[in-house]
C-alpha cells in the first residue's frame, strides 16, 4: 500500500500540475486572439468613420445645405462623388437634409428619399450609426450614417454604403481558433437580445443571440474567460471583451473538445505510468513481506502473551550469521520482559506498603471531616448572627432616619410658614439661616443612608418610562435660584437625536444631575454652569447617553482627581472647611452612574476659571412610542440677545431645530443695527428675545428702542418663501461688523407713543424684582433661566400669535394657563403633634378644612362617618400604622361600594423598599418627610383640579427634591 501511496501520490501531482499549466496555456492563447482581434477590428472601423466624418465635413456640401436655395447644388453633388471616389470600399453616399429629405447623391444605388424621424433624433443624440451588414449581389455591404454640422447646428445627415469585404474577412479569419473555433461580433439590439454582426460559419441561420453569458459580459465592458454552452448546445472555451466601438462586444470561441485534447493526452501517459509503478511495487512488496513479518508476529504474539500476565515468555534468537535489526529487536524484547517481570514483583511490594498508609490516611480524613462540619456549623451561626446584625443596623437607619426627619419636618415647614409672616428684616435673615441649617442637615442624612445603602449592596434602580427632558430641566430649574445668587449662568443643551421618553430611574438620574450640578455652583465665582446630552450608541430598543456638566471654577490638579471619587475625601482639606460637604456626593453619584450601566470620570485642567467637565454614561431602554414631536414654526424669524455665548448659542440651536430662523447677538448697540438691517432688506424680525441683563446692566434701552420703532419688528405669519431664500435674509441680517453710531433707515417712521404689545420675551431671573422689572418696561412675555423647553413653547407661542398669551409663564401650572383653586376636605393622619401642627397650618394656609386623627384605628372610624377628598397618612403609628389602617378603608370602600379615596402616604423612612411598600398596601402616593410644602400643595392642587383620582398618575411617587439639594 506503501509502494501504490509513494509512486501514486508524486504522478497525481504531476497530473495536477500539467492540467493546470496547459488550460492556463489554452486560456491565455484564447485571450490574445480576442486580443488581436479586437484591435484590429476597432482600427478598421475606427478607420471606417472618420472617412465618413471627413465627408461630412466637407465644405461645398456643408454650405449647401445650409443654404440649398443657392446654385451650388452641383458643386456638392460632384464634391460628393470625386470624395467617395478616393475613398477605397466606399460604395455609395447620399446627403439628406436636416428634415431627412434626399438632397444629393452619388447614384450608383438607390437610396431612400426620406429619412424617418427617430432617425433624425437618433443621429442627432450618438452622431453616428452603423448598420447591419446585408448580402447583396457584389457581396456583403453595410451603411454608416453621419451627422453633417455647421456652426454646431446639424443641418444634414450623411448616409454612406461600405464594401463589407475586409469586415467579412476579419471577422471569419481561423487564424490561432484551431479546427473548431470562430470570432463572433454581437451588437445589443435590446435588453435581451444581440445582434451578430455575421451570422457564425458553423449555422449561417443563426443571426441573434440571447444577451447572456460572455457576450453579455462583453457588450458590458469586460473582459475574461467563461466556459459555457454555444448556440448549437456545445460546451466552448468562450474569450469576451468589448470592442470599444459602439457597446459592441467581441467573443472567440473554441469548443472544450478540441482544446483540451493535449491534456487528454498528458493524462493518459500519467496513468500507464502509475500503473507499471504499482505493479511494480506490488510484486516487490510481496517478496518483501514473508521476510520482515515472520519475525514481527512472533514478536506480536510473544507481547500479548507477557500482557496476559505470563512473566517468563520469551522470543527465539537467531543465528549469529544472519543477525540484522529483527535480531536486535528480539533482544531488546527479551530485555524488556525482563525488566517488566523485576518491576511487577517491586511494584506489588510497594501497593502493600501504600495499602497501609491510605488506611490510616482514611482514619485521619474522617476526623477532618467531622471538624469542618463543625467549623462550617459555626460559620452558619455566624451568618445567621451577621444577618441579623445587618437586619438591626437596616432598622436602626430606618428608624433613626424617622427620628431625625420628623423633627426637620417642623423645623422646615414652620421656618417657611414663619417666613410668610411680618417680620423683622433682622428675623428674615435668622431664619434664612435655620433654613438653611436644616436643608443642610437633611442633605448629610441622605448622603449618609445611601452611602450605606451602596455599601451593603441594597441600591435598587426602578425601571419606569420618564421623560428625560423633564428631568434635566426640572434640575436647572430647582438649582436656578443658587446659580443666580452666585452670579452664575446655568443653561444646557441637549443635541439633536436624543430621545426623550426613555425607561430607567428618573429619581437617581436627577440625583446626579443635582450634585453634579451643585457642586458646580459651589466651586465657580463667576462665569457658568453648563448641562450638554449626547447620544454615545443606539440600538433598536435601548440608548447610551453620555452627560457633561463642565463650570468655568476653581479646577482640580490631575494629582488629586483620583481623590475626587473615594468616600469621604475632598481634593484639598482647605474646601471642605470654605465650602462644606461630607465628600460622599461624587461617591454616591459615581455608584448611581455604575448601577445604570454607565461609568463617570473628569477632565480638569487644574487651573482657575478653566473649570472642571463631569462626564458620566447611562444605559437606558427605549418604548415603543418614543418618538418626540418637535414644535414648529416655519417661517418665523427671531432675534437672541444674550450676553453669554453660551447660552445665547444654546437658544439659537433651540430656535433653528423648531424650524425658526434665529440671530444671536451680544450687546444693545450691535441688536438695534441688525433690526434695523432686518427692516430695511424687507424681512424684519417677528419676535426678540432679550435677556434681562446685558454686561451687568439692564436692557431697558432696547425695550424702548423696539416700543418707540414697531417697524422693526412684523407681526408672524406663514409664507411658502424656500428656506434657502429666508437664511440668505437671516444671513444679510447679520452680515460686517457693527460699527458705533451707525444707524440703516426702517421702512415705518418711528413713533413717539411706546408700544407695550410687541413680541419682545425677557429673559429673567427667579428673582421678583426681575419680573416687576419686566412689567415696568412694558414686556408683555418674560421667562425665567434657566429656560425650559416646555416653558419657551408656551411664551413663543403667545408672543407670535398662535395660542392664547400667558404672561407669566412660570406661574402658570403646566397644563395651562389658568389655574382651579378648590377646597378640599382632608383626613390629616399623624401621632406626632408637631407634625399635626405643621400640616393643620399649611393647609388653613391653603384654604382648606381638615380633621385629625392620631392613629390609623381612628382614621379608619372616621372615613366611614365623612366623606374626605383627600387622606394624609402617616406610615409609622401607635395603636394601628398607616399600612394597617389603608388596608381597612380600602376594605370598607368595597363593601359599601364607596368612591376610591386618594391616599398619601407620608413617611420619615428613606430605607429602600418604603414607597413599593406603600403602593402594595393599597395608597396611592408617596412623599417623603420633612414635608415639601410646595410639592405638597401642587399634589393637592392637582386633586383640586380633577386631573388625579384614585391611581390615575403615571408615577405614584411625588418628587421630593429637596432630599437632593
């Protein structure tokens, strides 16, 4: 077998290699045929042409026709004649006009008298055609038809007839084709048919092809080597390329029969070669065997023999005179089993001695067996014993968390009903102070408990659909008031693609954005405070956002950012005594961002007013109805005022994505010249929006400006003028640089009467003596910054006209401008009597009428004598708890087939679990202690008005922020 494999194995590859080298050799002797072939039928027909193109050419004809009511018709004629003359192959020629009738001709044939239409158009469009060679009786003959131009207008068409002899020739030329092979010229005739150019010497009846295969690939411009089926069904060798004349393609073929013959014969010289190798080896390998195998099986069955265990089986030894390796192997086998018979009588002596030792190995497992049951039996106890501690440390921080909110609850809500009272300025600033002590306070409280929360591994993240929209501006809008105090600007921007409904914790998201955003308005002295939103990677059915919070503040050394995110740390020990702060905000944030998915870092060039940028990622998944309308007002043209590039650039990004065309500008002076350039190209502004205060002063000056020139700005309305035309307006607007003092000429003369109805919008502080401001000036619309999508709407809406006005937009609720105001009758549940205290004040505050009850027993007695609007339930009572008591009056409300009676439930517990906790006991709200009064009277408005029954709110959590603060 050996032999067969050696001998058979090299002719194989041989065979392989001679077949491929030879069809390589027929292939690449196929292509330089079509090579030749091809160019020397496109210089023939090149050729061809131009003697048709420099007829077409020639003056005396070309004159005529461009004026054939001359004399000169005879001229042509003979300059046609003596032209085709000369020309060798050129049979005939005739000259049509330009309407395709017969002008001229040589006369030697009859040609047609009218040429029809599309041939016209036809020459016009390629200004040539060839046509299809016919037999006639002098031999093949083919016409070219040219365009005549003067002065490139065609006046004419030049129609020539061509002895076909040569084409006849080159196209039926065997020469390098072999006894089987031809050259076939396909001209397209439509997309599924080709012309030959003459018909194949093999069938002269064939005179079309279908437009597939080689032909197919030449007609489209390429060139190689196909192996397929000919017209008469027979397998051919088919070289394609284009003849680069006219979509033309060329196609030599020779049948697979013919060619391959030399490797037939290769292949038949290889096989006899391996069959007299085989016979060889064959007969050899016989002779060979009875000489090694005798030995071989005797060696064979003298092994199997030892392996059965027989110890003295041994094999014969030659002779000393015919020694050769079989000898030496019997040796060495001899020696083998030798040596195998001394190790087995040492190998069962040493599985004695291992016996006995893994006996006593056992009776020691056994004892070590026995002590880890005992040791894992009080590692159990000690298990049990941790998570009972870790229970009580879970309650104690519970109930510790309940002690000191109940007491802040006073102190808050009393220090803020205080503050509504007549006091002393002196007083005022005393319970500022408290106030502040005690936000403070409840802000380490939280810290603290969520640390701990992290750090035992109970952070839970709810899985709810939020708008993130909200979330950020409800974050810029509670921390606008300390940014404004500082002197700072706070704005952000979220860019185009962002989703706003999105599915994750709403309630950890806004606490990142809080400290993050706090921390930046409490290491900035002057400059700002900016928010950006990005979309990092989408997916289908889930989003990676990346946010940024970047301050113009103190910086952070690349040495001490590594600090930034370790508990209780801060970067230099200096702040934490300037500026406050447990060092567990970042901790904590840096956690949330980890839970969602995502990571936090910094980048901080550790200098002042360059600042720091927080960067963090978050996963989230996507609803189904997540896509955000966004508002539009096309057309409409308006003008930022802002001081601030920042934020300036941000409300014109907010503007352009609403469809608005929008300017921003930086002072007083540079925004009257673009109104006045608005007015005088014809395309003033509609609406302006004015920050309040411009380089620290206010911007009165242009209110009354705009008041005393209502030209300067055009009431909105919607036109059908191409965007491109409205930003090259927006653009003139703004286009050189302002100089001082230069004034452009508006189109209404001015007025000496203000007008105080002009869509101007201010952009105020929270402060009110911003709004009494606006008010004085005579703004109609203002608007606080941070500005909120939602709110800008609204007040742009107004301010062109499309809704009804809203002139305090931030006081209005946000599902309208008018407000329901309703007395309700409430059932105040709650033990303690401060508590009590607080709530009773609040509410008479409010307008509405109460009943206390001191445990849930008695709120429960009580439900079923009056009807309440609304029950306040304390969680954590004497005699019977709130959970207790909600499950009693959920109770009689079905036996007596009662109205749901909303129910909230309020609680100092801050532990995880509480609020789910309080849904499953049957309440219908949850807000946590110390009480924010204005989160309180906005839910109590909110049943005032109707819009929450029983569990209608999409979310039953009432948002406490100022755990966050």
């Amino acid at each position: 077998m050996q032999v067969i494999v050696a001998s058979g194995i090299p002719a194989l590859v041989l065979w392989l290699k001679a077949h491929e080298q030879l069809v390589e050799e027929i292939d690449r002797r196929l292509l330089t045929v079509s090579t030749l072939r091809q160019e020397q039928l496109k210089d023939y027909l090149t050729s061809e042409t131009d003697k048709a193109g420099l007829i077409a050419t020639r003056v005396l004809i070309v004159d005529y026709l461009f004026n054939t009511t001359g004399n000169n018709r005879t001229l042509a004629e003979v300059d046609l004649k003596s032209a085709v003359s000369v020309i060798s192959d050129f049979l005939h020629a005739a000259v049509y006009d330009n309407t395709g009738e017969l002008v001229i001709s040589t006369g030697e044939l009859k040609p047609r008298n009218v040429l029809q239409p599309e041939d016209i158009v036809s020459i016009r469009t390629e200004n040539i055609q060839f046509g299809y060679p016919s037999r006639t009786s002098i031999g093949w003959m083919y016409n070219i038809s040219t365009a005549i131009y003067r002065r490139k207008q065609l006046v004419g068409v030049l129609l020539t007839w061509v002895n076909a002899t040569k084409l006849e020739r080159l196209v039926y030329d065997g020469t390098g084709l072999q006894g089987t092979g031809e050259l076939l010229i396909g001209m397209p005739e439509d997309s599924h048919t080709v012309r030959l150019l003459f018909p194949p010497l093999q069938n002269p009846r064939v005179t079309k092809l279908p437009l597939d295969g080689a032909m197919a690939e030449a007609i489209n411009g390429r060139t190689g080597i196909l192996r397929q089926e000919d017209y008469n069904h027979i397998q051919v060798i088919a070289a394609y390329r284009p003849v680069g004349f006219m979509h033309w393609g060329l196609l030599a073929k020779l049948e697979v029969r013919e060619a391959y013959a030399p490797v037939r014969n290769v292949r038949l010289v290889i096989i006899v070669t391996i069959a007299v190798l085989v016979s060889l080896g064959f007969m050899a390998s016989l002779g060979l065997a009875k000489i090694f195998t005798s030995p071989i099986i005797e060696l064979g069955k003298a092994a199997a023999s030892l392996g059965q265990g027989n110890m003295n089986t041994r094999v014969r030894k030659g002779t000393i005179l015919l020694r050769d390796e079989i000898a030496d192997l019997k040796d060495i086998f001899n020696s083998m089993a030798q040596q195998i018979s001394s190790h087995q009588l040492i190998l069962e002596q040493k599985v004695r001695e291992r016996t006995l030792d893994l006996a006593r190995a056992n009776d020691g497992l056994a004892k070590e067996v026995e002590e880890r049951k005992r040791i894992e039996g009080e590692l159990e106890k000690a298990k049990d014993l941790a998570i009972a501690a870790n229970r009580s440390k879970s309650e104690f921080l519970a109930n510790m968390s309940h002690e000191i909110r109940t007491p802040l609850n006073a102190i808050i809500n009393f220090t803020e009903l205080c503050l509504g009272t007549q006091i002393t300025p002196e007083q005022h600033e005393y319970l500022d102070y408290v106030r502040f002590s005690a936000q403070h306070l409840l802000r380490l409280i939280t810290d603290i408990l969520d640390f701990s929360k992290i750090e035992a591994g109970k952070l839970e993240m709810e899985e709810m659909q939020f708008s993130l929209f909200d979330q950020i501006e409800h974050a810029v809008t509670v921390l606008g008031a300390r940014a404004f105090k500082a002197g700072l600007e706070l704005c952000y921007r979220i860019d185009v693609g962002v989703p706003d409904l999105i599915i994750g914790d709403p309630g950890r998201l806004l606490q990142i954005f809080v400290n993050l955003i706090g921390n930046g308005i409490k290491f900035t002295k002057e400059g700002e405070v900016v928010i950006r939103a990005s979309v990092k990677s989408r997916t289908q059915d889930s989003v990676e956002l990346i946010f940024s919070v970047k301050d113009t503040g103190l910086g952070i050394p690349e040495s001490k950012q590594s600090l930034l995110f370790k508990a209780f740390s801060q970067v230099d020990s200096s702040t934490q005594r300037v500026y406050g702060g447990t060092g567990l905000g970042l901790v904590i944030s840096a956690k949330l961002a980890s839970a969602m998915g995502g990571e936090m870092w910094v980048e901080s060039e550790g200098a002042e007013h360059r600042g720091s940028t927080f960067w963090f990622t978050a996963h989230f998944r996507i609803p189904q109805t997540s896509t955000l309308i966004a508002p539009s007002f096309k057309d409409a043209f308006v003008l930022v005022v802002d001081d601030n590039q920042t934020s300036q650039g941000i409300l014109v990004d907010m503007l352009e994505n609403w469809q608005i065309l929008a300017n921003g500008v930086g002072t007083v002076e540079t925004a009257k010249l673009s109104l006045q350039r608005a007015a005088a190209s014809g395309r003033p502004y509609n609406v302006v929006v004015l920050d309040m205060w411009l380089n620290g002063s206010d911007a009165g000056e242009l209110v009354k400006f705009i008041q005393t020139n209502p030209g300067l700005l055009k009431p909105y309305t919607v036109t059908n003028t191409p965007t491109a035309t409205l930003r090259e307006h927006c653009e003139d607007s703004m286009e050189n640089a302002p100089v001082q003092n230069e004034m452009v000429p508006i189109q209404e003369p001015p007025r000496s009467t203000p007008d105080d109805s002009l869509p101007i919008i201010m952009l105020t502080s929270v402060n009110l003596a911003d709004v009494t401001k606006c008010k004085e000036l005579g703004a109609k619309f203002h608007i606080s910054k941070p500005v909120r999508r939602s709110s800008f709407v609204r007040v742009l809406k107004s301010a062109l006209g499309t809704q009804n006005e809203c002139t305090d937009v931030e006081a209005q609720v946000s599902e309208g401008c008018e407000s329901i105001e309703r007395s309700l009758h409430i059932l105040v549940v709650e033990d303690n009597i401060v508590n009590q205290k607080v709530a009773a004040k609040l509410l008479k505050k409010w307008g509405h009428t109460f009943v206390l009850a001191c445990n849930g027993a008695e709120a429960a007695e009580k439900s079923t004598k009056e009807v309440f609007d609304l029950i306040l339930m304390d969680v954590q009572m004497p005699v019977c708890d709130g959970f207790e008591a909600t499950a009693r009056i959920r109770e009689i409300e079905k036996n007596n087939n009662a109205r749901r009676t909303p129910i909230v439930a309020m609680t100092a517990h801050a532990m995880s679990g509480d609020g789910d906790r309080c849904i499953s006991a049957g309440m219908d709200f949850y807000i946590s202690k110390p009480l924010n009064a204005r989160k309180l009277e906005e839910l109590i408005q909110s049943v005032a008005m109707g819009s929450i029954r029983g569990r209608s709110c999409p979310s039953p959590f009432c948002d406490d922020i100022v755990k966050y603060l």
